[in-house]
C-alpha cells in the first residue's frame, strides 16, 4: 500500500499494516504489568511463537547522566537513589565509591561496616522484591504474601536508619552521615533469625511446583558465550556457567574479610536464576551476621569515625562545623560550590543485586562531573530479550522477563 | 552589557572559581608497574600502534589509532582474554579542541584486569561498529549516537535507543541547552497550519485558570455552550446540554441537570 506523507501525519504514524505474510506484530507494553516498569516489547509472531523480539526502552529516560554534569558530586547523590530504586543504597554506594576512588580516599572502619550491612540489606530487599513480583507474575499470590512481607521488614529497618524507605541516599562521599541506630542490630538479628525459615517457605512453595517448573526449567536459557558477549552479570552472568561476583574477584569495602560462597550454575535457564537469588539471599543472611560481630568489634575498640578526613573534598564532623570557624567556613565552599576532584578518569564497578553497576567518570579539575557514565546492568539484560525470546512462546516473555530482573529507573537513566 | 556566555559549552559554570586554582592530577603510572598490563600492552604495542599507555586507578588506558578499534578489541578478546566489554561511550571536547573521545571499558576475567581503551575522533567522523563482536556494543552505540550524535559504521540499525525517533538534537553535547525549547508551543501548529497561522491561532493556553469565559472555541464554556463564533455579551441564559443518551447508559444514574449544582468558582 502506498502511503501518502503529507504535513498533517508525521512519519511515525505511516506504518502500513497489511502484510503478505501470517506474521502478527503484538505490541507488549509499555504498560503491561509484567513489563516490570516502561519496557515496550514489538513482538513478531508466528502463531504463537516469537520469530523476533524488538524491546524499545526510554519511557523513563530522565537524562541523568546529563543532570550530573551539571551538579556538584554531593548534590548528584539522592539522583542515583532513582536508577535501581528497589534497592538504591547500592546506587549510592557505587557512585561514592567511584568518587573515593578518583579523590583517593580512605573511609573509617566503621563506616565500610555500616555501608556493607546496608548493602546487603538491601541485596536482600531486592531479591525478596524479585522473588514476590516474578512469583506473581507467573500466578503464585502467596510467595507475593509472604516476599513482600519480609520486605517490608527490612524497609522498617533502613526507614530506622535513614528515614527513607525507597530512596535512602544513606550513603555520602567519605562515609555515612550516621550511626545506626540503638534498635538496628536488634531488628535486623530478629529478621535474620527468621530469614531460613522464610526462604525455606518460599522453596517449598515454588521448587517442586509443576506450575512453577514448567514456567521456569528449560525456559529462557542462556548460553555462556551468549551471556558474555551481551554483557551480562550478576545472577544472570553466574546462572549462565560463569561463578563472577565482583565482592569476591575485586572486593571492595570489607568484602576480603568476610566469607561468602558465590553460587553459580551451568544450566542458565530460568529455573536457574531462581536458584541464584534463593541462594544469595541465604549469603547476604551469611554476610549480615559478620558484620554484626564486626560492627561490634568496632565499637570495642573504639573506632567512632564515620567519614573520611580530607578538608578539601569532604565536611568537618558536625560538631567542628558548629564550634570552629574553619570548619564552617570548609563546609560553606564545598556546599556552596562543591568539592573539586583531581584531573582524571577512573571507572568503578560494584556488585549490585543486579549485577556490576559501574561508574564511569571523567573529571576536568571542576566542581562538576565533565561526563559521568552510569553504566546499569539492566540494560544490556534488557537488551538480550532481542536474542533470547525468539523461538519461545508468549507465556514465557512473562517469565523470562521476571527473572531478568530489569528495573527501568537504571535501563533508562 | 549582557554577560558573556559561550555558545559551545551551555552547561553550568561553578560561580566562582579561584583564579589562582590549578587543578591537581589524578596520579598515572606507568605501565611496567604491573605485570600483567606490561606484558598486554607489548602485546598490543606488537600489532598496533598506541599513542599513549599509562595506570590511573588500577587500570590501563590505551590511546590508539580509530581505524584499529575492532582489530583491537578482536585481539584482546581472542589473545589477551579480555572477554567483556563492560561499557562504551564517548566524551564531548568538541569546545576545547573539535573532538569526541571514545572509550571502551574492557574486562578480563581470567586475569581480574580492566583495560581502558581510547581514541578521539573529529567532529562528524563515525566509528567503527564493534557489535559484531560485542553483542552488548549494538545497544551502546545506539545509545551513544543518540546522546552525541556519533555513528557507528557497520551497526545493522543505528537508530536512537532512549529519545523518541523524531527528536532533534543529542542530549550530552556541550551545546545542547539546559533549559526547554520556549518555542515549542509554537511547532504544532507551524507543521499544520505553517508559520504565517501563529498570529491568527494564538498560542496555545494551558493553564486552566487563565480560561476565557468569552472564547466560543475552546470548550471554555461547559455547561454553557454557544455555537462557534457568537458574539458573547455575557447575558446568554445558561444553555442546558445533554451529553447522554435517552436511555442513559447501564449502570450510571442519569444526570439530572435541572437539579444539579454547577460549580462555577475555580478557586473552590
């Protein structure tokens, strides 16, 4: 069919629908439920089978690598809360580290303990949220019940701590700007000492569902080349055949000092990632307990700091800024104008809950970022959808798109 | 006077800088003080040509020559095992010296190293595409020529990724305004109707408070509709409308508009 183009209809509405062939064209999204956010999916089906997979992304695309370039390095930090929001203290610490990392800072002891138990708490946040919204996705309401009530747990904690439930930004340039309170360790035993429990729940819910298995064993698998070569990581990268964890090969904090396994399988099919977050939530439980007893430790001995000490990049402690003028007069320039990293580029990568967030950036001697470059793991996850749906059928975009586990705030920045 | 503003670089600008301030040096190091790096980047060195090699946080940075980009990353992925390609982007220095730098960010897993590798390009040039290699590369293209604009010879479809197709310009150009474009009201009717309807149109109201009670065209008149053009005096008896069918519709109570209170303050 010809199409006319004239002024009144913009090419992008001239899309001839007649086609010779049986191919259907299913438009998923952007608002489907189970698009998990604003993905929209251009579907080509034969029957009911996917013979392409087109995913079009950039429905929450608020240029926030543009916003960085023209904020000064603290002010940038509540803006990454919003790029993984399910679990945005990993968002937060990435960002901080990059920036020690070009400044060469050192952060206190007590502050890189704070900052892996709020990690991990949020590594657990995450994957109690990936198991409730893919467990409904699939039909299984209850282990929806039950995450999100563990998750909600956990929020009440982090709320404690920072006050934020979603956006925490509770890590800053050089530390943690607080403590944690009285009733922390407390809470958090309490949910540690019932997380087994809970795990097993869900396991004895899901693993030998028929439902579940059919939905997830031999769905969606990813070759090891193929997982590679898009760039995966995290549970999708270690579900694939590839045991990386980046607190293990390049840690980072106290990582080194804690033991952990890293599970990984060889078989990369859905069933597969299931497995890898059940079985993450069981080290990040590991992990958590250790650094009580490190938390303790550090009060034992007497380690009170929580932020690094370089008056040039980073503010006196409250207290110096209130009784000496130096200090105030410090804290006023780097608020106002904001602190100036060296010359330099450096590129820092962290393990999120879902996969290597990295940080890329390149500094002019300014008060702003000359270019900052987020690199989000979701993004290529959500990439692969081009190549992995193709052959599967339309059940299983739902599931393969559940374990994925992309969330848009960090695929579209 | 009006302030001085450079048309190539619109970001904000610190407000005060000292003049005396001299930006200090994240530290580089050379190659030979890590093993591994040495022995990658004499392994480079061999095949291609490198500008500029030195260690700035842990990891390598290679400066080489653009039309080696995928020679390169092909050697590194089947010799030197650099399997990931992490991230790629370019960096806009077209103000200071009419460039665009590329990186891209490599990853060996083997050897738990991180190569940095980096070109410039001149404004207008394209890159060679590397998505042959690097499945993930095709979406960082795509994403790098929809912020600055750079393409990517050889990428099956170099589309924009994040911006809608229709957009114009590329949001991390230095030159790329902060603030919106205030003329855009005005595109809508200059693509339908063309420039020379703007006076005759009007511009656009958006903001609901600002209705005119008198304007017969712009459902401005709810509840007291006229036909379109009438001379409004403003002593028009209320034209009573119905907007439903005789037998109502299923379910909802039909509208009784004799006894309905028409709520005529928008400050209510």
């Amino acid at each position: 069919m010809a199409q006319i183009k004239n002024r009144l209809s913009p090419f992008f509405e001239n899309i001839t629908f007649d086609r010779e062939d049986n191919e259907l064209i299913l438009n998923f999204g952007p608002q489907h439920p189970s698009a998990h956010g604003q993905l929209r999916l251009m579907l080509h089906l034969q029957q009911e089978q996917i013979v392409k997979a087109h995913p079009d992304i950039g429905y929450l695309h608020r240029g926030m690598e543009k916003m960085a370039e023209n904020m000064i390095y603290n002010e940038f930090m509540p803006t990454t809360d919003r790029m993984d929001y399910i679990a945005s203290s990993a968002n937060n610490y990435g960002f901080a580290l990059a920036v020690e990392k070009l400044i060469g800072l050192e952060v206190p002891r007590r502050a890189k303990v704070i900052r892996m138990m709020l990690l991990e708490i949020n590594r657990l946040m995450s994957h109690l949220f990936w198991l409730a919204t893919t467990a409904l996705d699939i039909g299984a309401m209850t282990v929806f019940l039950f995450a999100f009530r563990e998750r909600e747990y956990l929020m009440d904690v982090i709320e404690g701590y920072c006050g934020a439930r979603l956006t925490h930004a509770a890590i800053r340039i050089g530390g943690v700007p607080l403590d944690i309170q009285d009733s922390f360790i407390a809470q958090l035993k309490t949910f540690l000492d019932k997380l087994p429990a809970n795990i097993k729940d869900y396991e004895d819910l899901l693993d030998t569902n028929r439902i579940w298995l059919m939905r997830m064993e031999e769905v969606g698998t990813i070759s090891k080349e193929m997982a590679l070569s898009w760039g995966c990581t995290g549970p999708m990268l270690r579900a694939s055949g590839v045991a990386w964890d980046l607190r293990k090969e390049e840690p980072y904090e106290l990582y080194d000092e804690v033991e952990f396994n890293v599970p990984w399988s060889d078989k990369g099919d859905n069933f597969a990632r299931y497995r890898m977050y059940m079985e993450e939530m069981r080290e990040s439980a590991k992990i958590l307990y250790q650094t009580i007893d490190m938390y303790a430790a550090c009060v034992k001995n007497g380690e009170t700091e929580l932020m690094a000490h370089a008056p040039q990049y980073i503010s006196a402690p409250k207290l110096d800024i209130m009784t000496q003028n130096y200090s105030l007069m410090q804290h006023f320039v780097l608020v106002t104008q904001g602190m100036r990293p060296p010359v330099g580029e450096v590129y820092v990568a962290t393990e999120s809950p879902k996969g290597e967030l990295g940080f890329f950036i390149n500094s002019q001697g300014g008060a702003y970022p000359y270019r900052l470059k987020l690199r989000a793991p979701s993004f290529w996850h959500t990439g692969i959808l081009t190549d992995l749906l193709p052959g599967h059928y339309i059940p299983d975009v739902v599931s393969i798109i559940g374990t994925t586990n992309i969330v848009f705030g960090e695929v579209d920045r | 006077m009006r302030a001085y503003k450079p048309k190539d670089n619109v970001q904000r600008k610190p407000y005060y800088t000292d003049r005396y301030w001299k930006a200090p040096q994240v530290a580089k190091f050379e190659v030979e003080s890590d093993e591994v790096f040495a022995t990658d980047l004499a392994a480079i060195k061999a095949k291609f040509e490198v500008s500029d090699a030195f260690i700035q946080v842990q990891q390598m940075t290679v400066w080489i020559h653009p039309s080696d980009i995928y020679a390169v990353l092909e050697f590194m992925r089947d010799e030197l095992s650099y399997t990931q390609l992490s991230e790629m982007s370019a960096i806009d220095f077209l103000a200071q010296r009419d460039e665009f730098e590329i990186f891209y960010q490599m990853l060996s897993m083997t050897k738990r190293k991180r190569i940095r590798i980096k070109y410039s390009i001149k404004n207008g040039a394209a890159v060679d595409s590397v998505s042959k290699l690097f499945r993930c590369a095709d979406w960082s293209e795509r994403e790098m020529f929809d912020m600055f604009g750079i393409q990517a010879n050889g990428h099956e479809f170099m589309k924009r990724i994040l911006l809608p197709y229709d957009w114009q310009g590329h949001p991390l150009l230095k030159t790329y305004p902060l603030q919106g474009d205030e003329f855009a009201a005005w595109y809508e009717v200059d693509k339908i109707y063309g420039k020379e309807a703007r006076e005759e149109i009007g511009p656009e109201i958006r903001d609901t408070s600002t209705i005119d009670r008198y304007d017969s065209e712009r459902f401005s008149r709810l509840g007291h509709e006229v036909p379109k053009g009438t001379k409004i005096t403003g002593d028009e008896p209320a034209h009573k409308e119905s907007y439903q069918e005789d037998g109502g519709v299923f379910l909802i109570t039909k509208l009784d508009r004799d006894n309905s209170k028409v709520i005529d303050d928008p400050q209510r």
